[in-house]
C-alpha cells in the first residue's frame, strides 16, 4: 500500500539521496542557468559587441559600396562564399560558443557530472493525455506560473524605471548625427541590462534554495521506508540480535575451556566469580582467564571444582576484579599486592599438601584490596 505524504517526516538519508541521484533526480535550478547564459550574453555584447560590430560592417561595406568589383566567375562566387562563412561564422561560433559553456557549467555546477539513463526510458506517464494534462494543470505547474507572472511583472517595473531617466531625454536625440547615438544606444542598453540582471540573479538565488528545499520534501522518508532501509544496510534486527547472541555464547564457551587453567578463582561468594591464572617464570602478572557474574560465576565455580582448582571468597577483591579486568590480560597493577598474597597461602598450601588427592580447600582470608598495592613479584 502506498503510504500518505504526511507519513513522510524524516528527513532523507545519504543513502537515500544517492538512490536518487542514481535515478537522475537533483536539486537544479533552471533559473540559476537561465540567468548565467544571460549574463554571458550580455558580457559578450558589452565587451566584444563593438568589436565584432565594425569588422563585420568593415568586411561587408564593399557588397554596399563597389558590389560591381566583386567578380562572380571562374569559381569567385564559391571562395566569396567561404570568406562570408569564415568572417560571420567566427563571430557566429565565439558568441554561441560562449553561451554553451554557461549552459554547461550551470548544470553542472549545481549537480556535478553525472550520465543516468533512466531519463531517458520510454515511460507511459510521459505519453499518457491524462498524465500530460495533470502535469500542465497540477500543483506545482500553477506555481510555476505564479512564479513566472510574478518574475514578468517585477521585471516590467525595473525596465520601467531604468528606461524613464532617457524617455524625457528622447526629443533631444532627434538632433544627434547617426554615428553618435551609437555610444547613446550602448548607454541604455548597458543600464537597462545591468539593472534587469541584478534582479534576474535575486531571482536566480532564491529559486536555487527553493528547489533544494523542494528536493529535500521529495525524498522524506517515513518511518517504514527507515526500518527497510536499515535491513537493508544493517539487517534485519532479529536475526543481527540472534547473531549477537551466538557470538556471546561462543565467547562464553571459550571462556569457560580456560578455567581448567587457573590457579585459582576468587568469588563473591555467589555472585561473582573471576578465575585468575599465574605461574612462576611463565607469567610476568597474574592473567584474567574467566570472570561471570551470576549463572556464569556459577558455571566457573563448577569447574573450578572438577578440576579441583583452589576457591577463594573475597566479595570486595572479586567486585573489584569482575569491573576492572579484562578477560586475557593481566589484572590492573593495583590488585596486585592483594592477589600475591592470596597465591601466596594457596601455593604454600599447595606445597605441604603436594602428595594430597583430597578436594581443594577452601579458604576465607580477610579483605585486603583496601591495603597498600605494590608491584607482583
């Protein structure tokens, strides 16, 4: 079912501008290259205009004033011919070659370069009288209107006020020699052009954040459209959750092997549990092998106990470890004095009862993570 306007209030995600860019939908502002053709036009027309003006009317006043020296015969008529192509079409090919370039870097200075051909698919829509008729008479080709009329009502009054100043002064240009209302015409031209643009550019800016904004309403997404697209990108949550899981039991299981390796396990004595690993000569600090809080304490406690590996309860020095060690690392330096001491008692203890099969003893020393910590030796 397709989902209402108002549902979409998110605003797009890059990937969701990228799906539209592929298709070729970007913010453009034909205004913006409407009036950057124009200001090279009349760039063209104020700095190059003169110039192009007189060669041309130097090159053609022969045909005006001895067109009976042109000679027609012998294959003239075709070199003339080329000689008009190549003085008019350089001045021909420079302007319009001008304006292309403003054209081009116009789009695609807005939208970069970008080649799509979906533009370019047959589409029944774009054939459709129905279709065609809500595009001419729909929303936003009324606005387009408005817009439009507005623009022509407010260029009228510019074009008005530039050209006032010179229509009291027209009686006396009746009186000026032909040669001289050449300066007077560039005048009024240069002026009402100038004026004309200024307000085309004001125009200009404003359309261009105007289809920005319109672009970024196009491509509002609603809630659904960001739940799929983050399936899309991240998963689905369900099964990312079970993959989570998974990953957690399968630490926990490796976790659990390295049990069988400690020296001893310090408890809470039910809550938590952290199983320590040294060995003279092998380890320069005690490691953290396993720490659980819990059901994973107790699973710890288990084998600890098949494996008849010693079990100290110390709540404070456990609470202590369970927050601060990192599983396979070395403890922190400041627990090391505590838990010296504790593998201290359990290696001398070890050491008497060496021959011993019985179970692992179980002892409860004072706390003493509060003591002052010195290096592990």
């Amino acid at each position: 079912m397709e989902e209402d306007a108002s549902q979409k209030t998110f605003d797009p995600t890059p990937r969701k501008l990228e799906e539209a860019r592929r298709k070729g939908d970007v913010p453009k502002s034909q205004d913006l290259v409407s009036v950057l053709i124009l200001a090279t036009a009349a760039a063209m027309f104020i700095g190059l205009g003169s110039k192009i003006s007189s060669d041309l009317v130097a090159y053609g006043r022969i045909f005006l004033e001895r067109p009976h020296e042109i000679s027609v015969g012998n294959g003239d008529m075709t070199r003339l011919t080329l000689d008009i192509f190549k003085h008019t079409g350089l001045a021909v090919a420079t302007f319009f070659g001008a304006l292309s370039v403003a054209a081009i870097a116009g789009h695609t200075g807005q939208t970069g370069l970008m080649f799509v051909t979906d533009k370019l698919a047959p589409k029944p829509e774009k054939i459709s009288p129905i279709a065609g008729f809500k595009r001419i008479f729909g929303k936003e080709a009324l606005m387009q209107f408005g817009k439009t009329l507005f623009k022509i009502m407010v260029l009228g009054i510019v074009a008005y006020y530039a050209l006032k100043p010179f229509y009291f002064k027209a009686g006396t240009f009746v009186d000026i020699e032909p040669q001289a209302m050449g300066p007077v015409l560039i005048l009024i031209m240069k002026t009402l052009l100038f004026q004309l643009l200024l307000v085309l550019i004001l125009f200009a800016i404003g359309d261009f954040f105007m289809q920005r904004m319109n672009f970024m309403n196009r491509n509002k997404m609603s809630k659904q459209e960001m739940k799929d697209e983050y399936k899309q990108t991240e998963g689905d949550p369900i099964i990312a959750a079970k993959i989570k899981q998974i990953r957690f039991q399968k630490a926990k299981q490796r976790m659990i092997q390295n049990v069988p390796k400690a020296t001893v396990i310090i408890t809470n004595p039910t809550h938590y549990a952290i199983a320590l690993r040294y060995v003279t000569g092998e380890t320069a600090a005690p490691i953290c092998l396993a720490k659980g809080l819990d059901n994973v304490a107790l699973k710890i406690r288990e084998v600890a106990n098949e494996h008849k590996i010693p079990i100290i309860e110390d709540p404070p020095l456990a609470r202590a470890l369970f927050k601060d060690a990192d599983i396979d690392a070395p403890i922190p330096s400041e627990f090391y004095q505590a838990v010296a001491k504790i593998i201290g008692t359990i290696l001398s203890i070890a050491a008497r009862r060496k021959s011993s099969q019985a179970a692992p003893p179980r002892i409860t020393p004072p706390s003493i993570i509060s003591a002052p910590f010195g290096q592990f030796n």
